[in-house]
C-alpha cells in the first residue's frame, strides 16, 4: 500500500527551550501535602504536567505555532513514565492547547478552543444518551486515489492517496447512520490501522487534533438500493443527508456524507449571534 507523505521538520522550527520546563519547587503546607510553588495541591502527574503547560501558553511565555519539548524530555524532567507524559499531552491536544503533527511533533496552538465555536459529537455518545447500546459495522476501511473534486475539498494533490471508511451505526441493533467519510492522511497517518468497531472514527480524531471549523450542507434524499439494504429501509422511506466538512486549524480533516433515516431522526439546534453555537443530532 502507498504510503502517504509526511511533513518533514525543517530548521527553522521554532521550539521552546528546555530550561523552561523545569517544574516549580516541590513544598508541604501546614497539613502534610504536598503543593507546587507556594499553596497549589499537588494533583495526578499528568494533571500536574498539564496545569504547567496550560500555565505556561496562558502567561504568553509559550508562543503559538512553537513546538513543546518532546514526550520524552517532559517525562524525564517531571520523573514520569512516557505513558503519563503522552496521556497529558493527549489531553491537552483534544483540548486544543496543542496541535500534533505526524513526524515532527507537538505545537502550541494558534487558538485555544475551551468551547467549540460547533459541536460535533461522536455518535456513540447520542446513542448512550438515549439509554441505548451501540455497535458499528465496518464495511470499507481502503485507501483511494483522490479525484479532483475531492483533492479539491481535503486541499490535496489529485491522485494523492486518501483513506475511505463506510460504516454503519446501529443502536440496540438498529441501524441509525451510514456515514461514508473521506479521512486526511495528513492529518490521521494511522487511521486504516484502527477498529472502528471499538472506537467511532470522530472518537479518533478528535485525540489526534482539536475541531476548529465545521461545514453543513443538509438536504432531504431517497434513498438509493446500496442505502435501503445497510439501513434496512424500503424505498418510500426519505432520509436526511448531512455533508460535513471539518477543520483542524488549517488542515481539511475529513469530508464525510451522513445518511439518516428520516422517520428515525430529528435534528435540533440553538444558535445565538456573534456566540458560540451547537449543532446537535439526535
């Protein structure tokens, strides 16, 4: 299989000096615990390393778009293990403090994203809040050649290699989504590695690098003979399709088109001018 291509680092790089991550003094209050600097309670390692690095980008001392020392320096200096370094550093970047690329390593980001400008929620998560069970179905999981449209829409070169995944999402048994999405390799090098029947494909991005920028376009459809057989639909039935587009700064990540069973789905949301909104399927 081809192998996409990944971004090499260049020297001109901008990285954050070590001698700034050495970790505030080690004290106990007057009750026996331990604090970091002069009263701060010493939580779990990982919270400690991501309270430091939180404070660091928030003082402005780590610039955005600078790289952060490598997994391995952070566990050295804090006296960790790479497994508590890497599951801060995971955190952070679902957080939207960092960004990770493939190959080069962990940046600050442009913005921090502590609210969402629009949700996005995996669909295994809808369906827990309904008190029911979910279960996928993989039908492909491939890399393709990209056409023009869609070396157009995820901003790559026609005929670059693009990874493809159509599943379906069923609760307690019942098919609820068809989702045929195109993936980034840019963005998820490792995604045709992964059981979706495990984890949903929104669950896995989502860790790799923060939502900065989604695009709906929503139409009722018919559906057609491939879609009546995996949602187990007849003909009559309409179903609502949502074409979605995501960003991860300024990286295209993903275009996928979301088939819904009209008679089984409701789509809400609540917006408010000039503020964060929320677009929520339930």
């Amino acid at each position: 299989m081809e192998q996409p291509i990944k971004k090499k680092s260049s020297n001109k790089t901008n990285s954050i000096k070590f001698k700034n991550l050495t970790p505030a003094p080690i004290r106990l209050d007057k009750n026996g615990f331990k604090t970091v600097g002069s009263a701060e309670p010493f939580g779990a390692p990982y919270q400690k390393i991501k309270k430091y690095i939180i404070a660091r980008i928030e003082a402005g001392e780590w610039m955005p778009e600078t790289r952060i020392p490598s997994e391995n320096h952070i566990a050295n200096t804090f006296g960790v293990s790479r497994g508590t370094a890497n599951r801060a550093l995971r955190e952070l970047t679902s957080e939207g403090y960092l960004v990770s690329l493939q190959g080069i390593g962990r940046f600050v980001a442009k913005t921090k994203q502590h609210s969402p400008l629009l949700e996005v929620r995996p669909i295994s998560q809808e369906i827990a809040e309904r008190g029911e069970t979910h279960s996928a179905k993989v039908h492909l999981l491939a890399q393709e050649s990209a056409t023009s449209e869609l070396a157009m829409t995820l901003g790559l070169n026609v005929a670059s290699p693009v990874y493809r995944s159509i599943i379906v999402h069923s609760a307690n048994g019942r098919p609820v989504q068809l989702a045929d999405r195109y993936v980034n390799p840019l963005f998820a090098p490792d995604y045709l590695d992964q059981d979706f029947t495990l984890i949903t494909p929104s669950e896995y991005l989502f860790q790799l690098g923060p939502l900065t920028e989604v695009e709906h376009i929503i139409e009722a459809v018919s559906p057609d003979s491939r879609t009546q057989k995996l949602l187990e639909i007849n003909a009559t039935e309409p179903c609502l399709l949502i074409h979605r587009r995501t960003w991860s700064n300024a990286i295209v990540v993903t275009k996928v088109n979301l088939l819904y069973p009209g008679s089984g789905f409701r789509l809400g949301g609540r917006f408010k001018p000039m503020s964060p909104a929320k677009l929520i399927a339930a």
